[in-house]
C-alpha cells in the first residue's frame, strides 16, 4: 500500500494508483471565512472517500491552514474526482475554487 499527495499545482491532471493505494488531497483552506472544500462527485467504484481532516497553520485564532481529503483505490478503473471549495450553507452558487482530478486504478 502506497500513499500518494497531490495538491492545487495537480488539478487537471491525473494519477494512477494500485488497488488499496491511499491518495491524498492537500488544499489550502481558511474554514473560519465559511469556505471549504468538500466531494462535489466521485465516479465509483474504483475510488472511495474515506473523510476529511484539517491540519491548522499556527495557533493564532482564524488561521488558515491544510484541508486533507483521503481517497482509496478499491477497484480497477477510471474515476473523476471533483472537489469544490464553499460555503456548504450557502449552496453551489458560493462555490469560489475547484478542485478534479482523473484517478486510474490498476
């Protein structure tokens, strides 16, 4: 099992990951501005979304930092994963960024 990190240079892009390979997803966030990122759509079965954390920049109170979303080969094939950045009480029409990236899995 490997562990595979992309970041915001990646969107567009792809990658290929065996069967039981994690892949992770690092984006800058701010969560006290209400924005964040979350799945907008994955096409399963190859890929499974296994949660979400958020490692802060520093103690200073409304600091930005790190969103990690970790994903999971489980099946041979292809996967668009879609990620957006908003404000989740507000809709898609708050959506500021996005994030996709075409997953293969062998």
């Amino acid at each position: 099992m490997e562990t595979l990190i992309r970041t915001r240079q990646d969107s567009g892009g792809s990658v290929e990951l065996a069967v039981g390979d994690v892949l992770e997803i690092h984006l800058a966030e701010t969560p006290t501005t209400g924005y964040l990122w979350k799945v907008h759509e994955i096409d399963p079965p190859a890929l499974t979304f296994h949660g979400s954390r958020f490692v802060s920049g520093g103690p200073a109170p409304g600091r930005g930092g790190t969103r990690i979303l970790t994903f999971e080969g489980v099946a041979p094939g292809r996967a668009v994963l879609r990620l957006k950045h908003y404000r989740q009480w507000a809709g898609d029409s708050s959506i500021i960024d996005r994030f996709e990236l075409t997953v293969s899995v062998r």
